[in-house]
C-alpha cells in the first residue's frame, strides 16, 4: 500500500492574482493568528472575500471560506485535494501515516481495514469499559476542592481510551503518556519546527518517540489475540482480501487515534460543560432526558439507549459549532483548480475553517448564542447546506471515530448529569485558546456536587 504520489516542487508562488495578503515578511500572519484566529479570518473574509491569499506558518496559501467552498474540498470527486500534504507541514513528523496523512487509494485501503475497530460488535465492547472507567473518575472528582474541569476531563479520556484502546488501565505510566500527548499536539503548531533543544517542536518530537516505544513493546503480545480492546483488533484486523496491517502501520494508527480521541474529545467536552455551567436551564433539561431513561442509579448506560439522548446529541453538536476541534482544515492541490472563477495553481496549500463556517450569520441565528434547540428537526439549521457543520469533516476523511466520539460523550453526560450538578462562579467567562486545539486557558474551575446536596452558599443564604 503505497502512498499517494504527488509533484515535489516548492509551493506555489504566483498568487497574486488571488485577493488577499501575506502579513510580516518570513512569518506573515502566524503570531495573528495563534493569538486570535477568529479576528484574523473576520477581517480577511471582510476584506477581501470568501477567497483569499495569505501566509502563515512559513508558506503562502489560499483559504475557501462557506459551505460551498467546504463541499467542493471535502467531497473531492476529481481528487483535486491531498490531505497527506496539506498536514504533512504539521503533523508529518509527529503523527505520520495516519489515516489524514494518507491520499485516495492508499487511505481507502488503510480505512477500509480500520473499519473492523468501529463495526457495532466492537462499539457494545468499548461501552462497557466507558461506563465503568468513567464511574470511577467521575467518583474521584467529589474529593477535589479546586477542579478545574480541562485537566481533570483530559485525565479521564485518556484513562477511559486507554481501557478501551489497551484493555488494560496505564498505571504509572499515564502521567508520561499524558505528557508525550499534550507535547506531540501542542508541537503542532510550534513556530520553530526543527528541534532545537527546549523548544516546543523538540518536546515534541519526545513524546513520539516515547509513545512509538510504548507501542512497539506492546505489539508482540498482541498478534493472534482475541481480546477486543482496539489495539489488539488492530493488530488482527484484515478486509475482504486479508490485507493487514504491518507493526509500523498499528504503531502510527495507534499514536493518531490515540491523539484524535484524547485531546478532541477533551475539547469538546470541555466547551459543552462550560456552556451548561452557564446555562442552567439546558443542563436541566438534559437531565430530565437522562433520567426519562427508566434506568436505576447505578445502572450502566446500555449501547441500546444511545440513541434515546437525542437533545444531549443537540448540545454535543452545538458545543462542537461554537468551538470546533479542528478549526481550520489544510490539504493542497494536486493540479489547477477553479473555483467560483478564481484559478488556484498546482501545489497551493489551501485550508477550509469550520470554525468559521459555523459561525456564519447567513445559515446560523445568533450564531455566538449556546441555542442546542438550533438542531432539532424545527428549526434544522444544521440542514441550510449539508456541508455548513462539519467539525467531522466530510467526504472519504470523514472522522472514523465519530460514532465513538458520540458515544463516550453520551455515556459521559449521562453519569454527570444523572448523578451530579455543575456551576461556574456567577459572572464567570472563559478565555478560550483556539489553536492547534480549543481550550480554556484557566483549565475551566468549576464546582461539581452530587444532585441534592446543598452547596456552602446555600447552606448561608
């Protein structure tokens, strides 16, 4: 399974007929924009249109703004679009090989094997280990008088992906691999990218190599196992035609899942009980959902009632419109490409932003509003254009993991909302850091108490 091949010459230069600009010299707009995306996207779109030139992270691209422009990347029905070398820049050295740095034949065929870790009999597995692994950190929280829900939320992902992905606990090494994840991710969008010691890049670069030899001294014991955590049906996984995966091939699928479930998924959980903290109202109305369930209190939230959270779904996707994972989507073109008339060369790195597509006033009604109601089937705002919410992508790249992904935060907010209420301190707001990943640069204090229990300012009121 080769990768896809793709002309090697230096990016495209001669896009100056393309409206736009490219900042600072040698850096352009990177500082902008690791400081306020959503400003430098405002004022780009605002001046110069829905298609535009700029430069950032040393190298000129063009950026395709809206649903249409979202459609016409993703579906990529004439293979126009690499997305091996559009991440390549970020994530080649750090997450190589994995399903988003792989193109056409070669991602169809990897995926095609990594479909057998997502099939329904592998998922009712994972949702056991979700409850329990979930129960259990959710019970230590009650003892933490200063939680600040991003850390602890981002513990909790990687210990329940751990039991799902390794079947086993980490033990004492979790902390470390905590590290090398947060060190692999955040390298991703360093400035400097040779690694340089003490520099973030170089960080970075660690934590892969110590997450490749955690896997590689697994991999032995799990070739012709049957146990059903990830790891070990990856190892075994064939398609139709018994094509496997070689060690190097589980070892790098592994290290992005791994990174796509951890540090996503904290992201998103994070933005979600934050704007359920501020809007009380909501997080009621999601209980009552859970609780409508029929089950007892210390039943495990079975697979079959997945789909029965259907409003706790709604607040998911708006938590995921408000503050989408991947902000902004890169591939580069394989050949010339028109669109909407604009002539865009071959070998331009180009980006798509979710972000800012999600928040466009022209599909969304009070598009900064925490309004989960916007996708239910009345007002369907999310059914404007098929491609205006697409934190999960689309096309062939469309997450993998999505499923999981809803799945471990239903299981999630049920035992949070069936068991406890959460609160910010009145007149509270979050900062959040947007790239590479969303997060509150506070960590998100928060008060979380068991439902009944009366709070200290209660108790003195």
């Amino acid at each position: 399974m080769a990768p896809a091949k793709m002309a090697t010459a230096k990016d495209a230069t001669n896009l100056d007929h393309i409206p736009g600009e490219y900042g600072l010299p040698i850096l352009g707009k990177t500082l902008e924009l690791l400081k306020d995306p959503k400003k430098v996207s405002d004022y780009m779109y605002k001046t110069y249109g829905p298609i535009y030139r700029s430069s950032a992270f040393f190298q000129k691209s063009v950026s395709l703004i809206g649903p249409e422009a979202n459609e016409f990347v993703l579906m990529d029905r004439e293979r126009n679009f690499s997305s091996k070398h559009g991440w390549s820049p970020f994530l080649d050295k750090l997450f190589p090989n994995g399903l988003m740095l792989r193109d056409f034949d070669n991602h169809k065929a990897h995926r095609r094997i990594m479909q057998v870790a997502f099939k329904t009999s592998a998922m009712k597995t994972y949702v056991s280990h979700l409850n329990s692994g979930i129960l259990d950190s959710l019970k230590k929280w009650e003892s933490i008088d200063d939680l600040h829900f991003y850390p602890a939320i981002k513990d909790l992902t990687l210990n329940t992906a751990a039991s799902v992905f390794f079947g086993v606990p980490l033990g004492p090494e979790a902390d470390k691999l905590n590290k090398a994840f947060m060190d692999s991710v955040q390298a991703a969008v360093a400035v400097i990218r040779y690694p340089l010691p003490g520099t973030k890049f170089r960080r970075g670069i660690k934590g892969r190599e110590f997450i490749v030899n955690y896997l590689r001294d697994q991999l032995p014991q799990r070739r012709g196992s049957d146990a059903k955590d990830m790891f070990t049906v990856l190892c075994n996984a064939t398609d139709e035609d018994g094509n496997g995966y070689t060690d190097d091939d589980i070892i790098d699928h592994m290290n992005f899942l791994m990174m796509a479930a951890h540090d996503t998924l904290t992201s998103s959980f994070t933005t979600l009980i934050y704007h359920l903290a501020l809007n009380p109202e909501w997080q009621q109305t999601l209980r009552r959902e859970c609780q409508n369930l029929g089950l007892g209190p210390q039943d495990d939230l079975p697979y079959e009632k997945l789909d029965d959270l259907e409003m706790i779904e709604w607040a998911f996707k708006e938590a995921l419109r408000l503050n989408p994972p991947v902000p902004s989507i890169p591939r580069r073109t394989t050949r010339e490409v028109v669109f909407k008339g604009v002539t865009i060369p071959a070998n331009t790195p180009i980006n798509i932003s979710p972000g800012f597509t999600q928040k466009m006033e022209e599909i969304w009604t009070n598009p900064e509003n925490f309004e989960p109601d916007r996708f239910s089937e009345q007002r369907g705002e999310d059914k404007k254009h098929r491609f205006a919410w697409i934190p999960f992508g689309g096309g062939a790249h469309m997450c993998i993991g999505l499923h999981f992904a809803y799945m471990q935060m239903k299981v999630f907010m049920y035992h949070l909302l069936t068991k406890y209420e959460f609160t910010v301190e009145d007149g509270y707001e979050a900062e959040f850091q947007i790239m590479p990943i969303p997060k509150p640069k506070d960590g998100l204090p928060i008060s979380i108490r068991p439902l009944g229990e009366t709070s200290p300012i209660e108790e003195t009121a």
